[in-house]
C-alpha cells in the first residue's frame, strides 16, 4: 500500500522531482515514455467465433456430434442431420445470450477525465488526460473529474465526491496537511485525490503520484481482468452427468456388442445395435432444454427488474446462501435526509416549532433548487440539498427566502473552523447565519433562542445541547448546529462570535424500506444477508440494526481489524461477521473468498468501481442499473434495473424455481431413456429382433421428448419455494432419491413398450406391426409420463393436472406430431412403421396411461 500520504509536501516533490510550478514540457515527454500513457491495459475478449466454438466444449455436446458422425458414416444421414440442428441451435442461443463482451476496462477508460489542468513550465494549460505523468501537478476544480492520484498540496475548501471508489456517501473534506498514520484506510487519506472522483466544492492543487494502472482505480481495473470465471453449479452438475451418462453409454455398447457376439450375430448389425443404445443413453434435447429454460427465466427476470447477463447465471442466484451486500444507494436511498431536529424545548415534531433553524439551514447553504413540470429539484452538496428537501416539504422555499434575506457577503466553510457564515440583509437589519460542527459552534454561543425569545445560554442549556448530540450520533445521524447573530454591518471577524444558538439537525442516508422486507425474506430463505461498505462503523451498524442485518454488535468489524487479520482468521470467523465498515477493494474480496471457502454460494450486490472484482469474484454479481457506474454493470452477472435490494431477492425466488424445473425436465429426459436403454437391452439379451430403431429413439428423444420437457420448466413456483433452505452447492443433481426415482420410473416405461412389442411379436405375429407398437407406445407413454413429473408428492389427477397451460400445448402438439407420423404414408415410410388397427391401438393406449397409474398409486402409498 503506498504511504504517499504519510509523505511531507517536501518530501513529496524530492521523489517526483517536481516542484509547484510544475515539471518541463521536456520532462513530460521523457516521462510519457518511462510510465507510458494515463489509461488502463485492456485483455484482449473473445471473438464471436471462439465464444461459439467454447459452446462445443460440453460433454454431452462432444458425444453428441461423435454420434452423429457414426450415424452419418454408416448412411444414417437423416439422424446425423437431426443431432447437428439441435446441437447448433443450443450453440446460438448459448452465444446469442452471452453476446455482450466484458466491458469493464473500458468502461473505466470511460470514467477518467477526458481534460486535466495542469501546470508546466509555470504556466497553466489542459492537456489530454492520458497525457498527464508522475510528478505533474493538477489544478482542481468544481465540478471537474480528478485525472490520476494525486498527493494535495493545497486545498482550499476542498470536497471530492469518492462514493463509487470507497462507498462514502457523502463527498469527503479533503486538506493539504501531513497523516502519519502509515496504514490508514484509503477512505480517511484527506490529503489524497484519487483518479475518476468528481470536485463537488472548493479548488485545490496535487501532485500526480499515480497514474493508468498504478493509480487506486487501476488496481481495481487489474484484479478485475485477472478473476477467472467459474463455473456455475448447474453447469458442473451437468457436465458430471454428461461424464456419467456416457461412461454408461460406452459400458451398454460394450455389453450388447459382446453379447450379439457370442449368440452368433452379425458384427455390423451389433454395432448399429450398440449405436443406438449409445444413442438411447444420452439424452440429446438436454442441453437444449436447459438452455432455452434458463434463456425464459431470463426474460422472466427482466419483468422483475433484473437484466440477466449471462444466462447460467439464473440458476445460480436459486443456490445462493449469502448475499454481500454495498450500503449506499443499494440497502439505502443514496440520499441524506433529515430525521431530527433539536431545540431548547425538546424535538420538533411540528416544522413550524423548527421554522427558525430551517430559515437559516436555508440561508446559509449554496443548493440551487430548479423547477420542471411544477416539480422541485436540488443540485448541490447531498448535506445541504437534504436541509432544502426538508423546507421544501415543509412550505419553506429557499428562493423565496433569498429574496426576503438578501446575500451581502459569506464566509464560506472552512475544515479548520469547521463552520460556515452567510450575512443576509433584511428590513431588520443584517443578519450572520452559521451553521456547523456542534461542539464548535456550540463553544462560540453566548445566547439561545427559546421559542421566540433570546435569552443568554446556561450551563444546563448546554448539557442539554451535548446530550441531544450524542443522541444523534449513537443513531449514526449527522449532525449539524445552527446559530445566528443579529448585525449593524458586515463583520467577518466578530461575526462568529458571542452567537445565539437555535437548534441541531441530524440527517442520515436512510435504509429503504423494501429492504427491510428483502432481508426478512432472506432470513427466512436460510440466505445470510451480509453488509460491505466503505462508510464509517457507527453508521454501517446503525442502518445494519434498522435493516434487521445485525443483532448483535460483535458482528460488526472494520476494515483495519479486517487488515489485521490472515485469510485463514477470517475464514474462521465469516460466518459470525454480518457488517463490515470502512473497507477497501481489497477486503471486498478477501470476503467473498472467505464465504467460498465455507463452500457457500456467494451473490455480492453492489454499484461503485470498488464493488467490481468482488461482484466479478462472487458466484453471482448484482450491480445497481440507476446508479451503479459501466464498472459494475460490466463486471456483473445481472443489474438490478431498479437498484432494489428487494429484487435480488425476487431474482433468487426465480432462480429457484427455474432450478427445480430444471431437476424436473432432467428427471423426465433421463427416465425416459433409461426406457428406452431397458427396452432394447432385454430385446438383445433375449435375442430378439430390434423393437426400436435409431431413427425411432433419435425422433422421440429430440421431438416427443422436448416439447413435455420445456413445459416442465414452465412450471409456477411451488407454495414452500422461499421457506426452504438453501441447497447445498455440492449436492447432485440425483440427490434425495431422485436418482432411484428416475431408475424406477424408466424400468416402467421399458417395461410397457416392450409389453406393447411384444403383444405385436408374439400375437400379432409381425415383426413391423410389432415394432410399430412400441415406437408408439413409447412416444404416447412419456408424453403422459410428463405429468406425473410436475408434482413430486401431490396426486396430478387431484390436484390441477392441466393448469399448467405450457404443458397441455406440449402435449396436444406432440400427439398431433405423431400421429401424422403414423397417417402419413411418406413419414411412415421414413420410420419404417405401419397404420395399427383398433385392437393394436387400444393395447397401445392402455400400455401408455400405466406409468400415470402406477406413480398415482405409489404417490398415494407414499401418503
């Protein structure tokens, strides 16, 4: 950490070699070339081509396309085509939804000052800002961007608005003067400027002692291109299923392929037989079925205010066990308003008992208030614009004050005197009206206005004052003294003198109050909502409590405790930690870390460039969409267009009912082939002929199956959805009996298609007749099967077995689909199938409605 500002003016410009009137334009230039340009170094992105091509990379998508060379290599080109338009179009949509390339480190070329004034050769000039080098010194001013770091050297009224670099919500007083605390937090450095913080107030002078990736923000921009993107749950889950499923794939091959062998069989027939068990084993539609399931959830989210960037990351957000969350403008309004105001007689309750310490809260305050549409609006210092958002909803309008109270003269707010002096000229008369820091302008009164009558100040008025400001400051409100002093002429020196004190106002950024529901929510849900921020520890704890995030005040830290602590202290402790203040970008991280250590799914809500390598770092990042900066966007996985903290929360109730349709659809696809798997591994076992052609499994598994599996994942939200706890990160995709589930329920469906082929087979007595039979059957008894799908516990006849409206259509259109197939002399052709009589056909209807019955059954067994 650099201790610039441990560094004496002097000591300063020896390092640099610098000195006030600026370095040479010769200098300049030689050190242009030595630390190159003010701008950060960008990581090359992919190119739309790679991102396509990283969609090929999945397991399942690998034996896909091998099964689909196979099949076209032996003259099934019909089922080669099939499997490469599924797994093309999973591709696109895969690219379509991650199209937007990371944009964080321009978006932080972006917030840099695109002009600096600086001084060289003892003369003022703008320059480029990518031009500025170590050792120049800038002239700030209000209202302009600071271009690089830079070490004050003067600072007359200075104040820098750093909220989005150290969650500091309101701009910081900034001096001139030596810290010699080597360690201090970047937050308390007052003598320090730092690059893409905006002057709100005063004007100053610094030397540059850091600039492009050697500055705080560039530091920033390097810990974000160097997180690796993990992968989300579901995706490992999947892969681990793609890696089990074909392992199981090739096992099946082997076997039937040997067993064909040994009963006598011709080697090529038992190699296609191998091939399309291979291709029963894996269940094409899937990746396909996740991936439009999760591209609905997106569009879903967008209708609860939240934009999803990268579509796994919908599922994600419904494993979360901890939200880390940024305080200003995210669990509060970014807006400091005025909560109490103090006069001799007690609290005001009544503005109009107030009236008075409004008018000079008024009076001596630099906002502008502009009116559009016969609405207000306050541009200034959040402090001062708070005072004038009171009056104005109270009937007091600083204009109109203005004009009864003419400004004559101002002695403007001093961080030294810490006070602020305006001198107004009335009908009565001038008079001076001051505001400032309590214990200061509390020690220059001689006189208090009680009601309307001035009498001198006690020293029982004064505890009373010292009590009221305590009060105030352990409910971390900001506090402000007003006093005023009646003139016969503008007199600076005495006028803060001898002052009559009229009141106190505490002021606080307030927490919303959707965030207090939002974190009751959470807490319910079995999600630890956990407070990040750069603000001080007695506001952080004070809105904390008034949320509901902290309870007990031992789960509150700051940063400079944190800093004392290793990474492996703090991994021991996280758990037990709900607030922590005054931190750095750093430390950001570090907790993530932390929370992930505890194998935790981490979601980290934020809207400040301090907030961007934890929101990248974090398994699911959140970034404001209104006040959070391109930085956070960019490095997020999802912004909250409302800047919500409750709609977090609603994205994580999304999130979880998109993973349990996901479960769902995986439960129906894979049951389904294990039918299918049964059905042609007992047929080979027995030597009987193939009851199911490839093209017969290919056509149900990508056409039959996918329609009933995207309506599963159409499903509302079960009741419980939020009451649950959050599911363990590690836990399979087959866990709590769902693979047993899925194994019984497929030995089912094999069971009855092979009933069918066989009543073909053996009474029938034909061979195509036969084969027709189970091709239908099991079509028509996973389109049913699909029902028993929606509820888990619950009867689906009992319980509103066609309110789901997605799966009613599913179902009509797969029907409908194959039925054409068997009307239809060219498709009948093409699948090798004949048209059934009415016997055949009620055999087939009746095998196709047992795997309803019999769940129905065990369902109510289970009950």
């Amino acid at each position: 950490m650099d201790n610039f500002h441990a560094l004496s003016k002097q000591e300063i410009f020896e390092k640099f070699k610098s000195q006030e009137n600026g370095i040479s334009r010769e200098d300049a230039q030689k050190r242009l070339e030595k630390y190159g340009y003010n701008e950060f170094k960008e990581k090359k992105g992919k190119s739309m081509l790679e991102r396509f091509i990283d969609q090929f990379k999945d397991i399942l998508i690998i034996i896909l396309l091998i099964a689909a060379a196979i099949s076209f290599a032996l003259g099934e080109r019909i089922d080669s085509v099939i499997i490469l338009l599924i797994v093309v179009l999973n591709a696109i949509l895969g690219v379509v939804q991650e199209n937007k390339a990371e944009q964080s480190l321009n978006a932080l070329k972006k917030m840099a000052a695109p002009l600096a004034h600086v001084i060289r050769d003892g003369k003022s000039a703008e320059i480029p800002a990518r031009e500025v080098v170590p050792g120049d010194i800038v002239v700030l001013e209000a209202g302009k961007y600071v271009p690089a770091d830079l070490r004050l050297i003067e600072a007359s009224n200075l104040k820098i608005e750093e909220s989005s670099l150290t969650g500091e919500s309101v701009p910081v007083d900034k001096s001139d003067e030596i810290i010699e605390d080597v360690n201090i937090p970047i937050g308390d450095r007052k003598n320090m400027a730092f690059m893409s913080s905006m002057v709100t107030y005063g004007r100053g002078k610094g030397i540059v002692v850091g600039t492009g990736m050697n500055t705080e923000i560039g530091k920033i921009a390097d810990m974000i291109s160097n997180v690796e993107e993990e992968k989300t749950p579901l995706q490992k889950k999947l892969a681990d299923v793609g890696k089990t499923l074909g392992f199981a794939a090739l096992i099946i091959c082997a076997i039937i392929f040997i067993v064909g062998l040994l009963q006598g069989r011709e080697a090529f027939h038992m190699f296609m037989t191998s091939v399309s068990l291979a291709v029963a084993a894996i269940p094409e539609g899937l990746p396909a079925v996740v991936t439009i399931v999760l591209a609905v959830g997106v569009q879903k989210m967008i209708k609860r205010n939240a934009i999803i960037r990268k579509l796994p990351a919908v599922e994600t957000l419904g494993s979360a066990s901890v939200i880390c969350s940024d305080k200003t403008g995210t669990l509060t309004q970014n807006k400091m308003t005025v909560k109490k105001i103090f006069t001799i007689n007690g609290y005001s309750d009544d503005i109009a008992d107030a009236k008075r310490v409004l008018t000079i809260a008024n009076l001596c305050n630099d906002t502008q208030v502009i009116e559009e549409d016969g609405n207000f609006r306050t541009i200034g210092d959040p402090t001062e614009t708070a005072l004038v958002d009171i009056a104005l909803s109270s009937g007091i309008d600083k204009r109109e004050l203005e004009k009864e109270y003419v400004r004559i003269d101002e002695i403007p707010f001093d961080s030294d005197r810490k006070l602020m002096t305006t001198f107004n000229r009335s009908s009565e008369g001038i008079i001076a009206n001051i505001k400032g820091a309590p214990d200061i302008l509390l020690s220059r009164c001689k006189y208090i206005l009680d009601g309307d009558e001035i009498r001198e100040i006690t020293a029982k008025d004064v505890d009373a004052i010292k009590t009221a400001n305590e009060e105030m400051g352990k409910t971390a409100l900001r506090v402000l003294a007003l006093g005023f002093k009646n003139m016969d002429k503008v007199d600076k020196e005495n006028a803060e003198r001898d002052i009559v004190f009229a009141g106190l106002i505490g002021m606080i950024d307030p927490p919303r109050e959707e965030a207090k529901e939002a974190v009751k929510l959470c807490k319910t849900a079995g999600i630890k909502p956990v407070m990040i921020t750069g603000d001080h520890k007695i506001t952080a704890m004070a809105i904390a409590k008034e949320l509901g995030i902290l309870e007990d005040e031992s789960g509150a830290i700051s940063g400079a405790e944190l800093e004392n602590m290793s990474q492996k202290e703090l991994e021991d402790r996280v758990e037990d930690i709900s607030v922590y203040a005054r931190v750095s970008p750093e430390h950001k991280v570090r907790i993530v870390e932390a929370w992930k250590s505890k194998g935790k799914v981490v979601a980290m809500t934020g809207d400040g460039v301090n907030d961007a390598p934890a929101l990248k770092m974090a398994n699911i990042g959140a970034a404001m969409g209104i006040t959070g900066t391109d930085v956070a966007k960019s490095a997020a996985d999802m912004v909250l267009t409302d800047d919500n903290f409750a709609t977090i929360v609603s994205a994580v109730e999304e999130g979880r009912t998109i993973y349990s349709n996901i479960k769902k659809s995986i439960n129906f696809l894979i049951s389904c082939n294990i039918g299918e798997i049964l059905t042609l591994f007992i047929a080979t076992i027995f030597n009987l002929p193939e009851p199911l052609l490839p093209i017969h499994i290919l056509w149900v598994n990508l056409v039959t199956d996918s329609l009933p599996a995207l309506a599963l994942g159409m499903e509302p939200p079960e009741k419980d959805v939020m009451k649950r706890p959050p599911r363990d990160a590690n836990e399979g995709l087959f866990a709590g009996g769902l693979g047993l589930k899925i194994a019984l329920q497929g030995i089912i469906i094999g069971t009855v298609t092979l009933a069918a082929y066989l009543y073909g087979h053996y009474v029938v007595g034909e061979e195509i007749v036969a084969r027709s039979m189970a091709f239908f059957t099991l079509s028509f008894s996973q389109l049913v099967h699909a029902f028993n799908i929606r509820y888990e516990k619950d009867s689906v006849i009992f319980n509103r077995m066609f309110s789901n409206r997605y799966m009613n259509r599913a179902f009509l259109i797969s029907a409908l689909i194959q039925m054409i197939v068997l009307a239809a002399p060219f498709t009948r052709s093409i699948f090798k199938v004949v048209l059934l009589d009415w016997t055949q056909i009620g055999v087939v209807v009746l095998c196709s409605i047992a795997p309803l019955i019999v769940v129905e059954i065990a369902k109510a067994i289970k009950k």
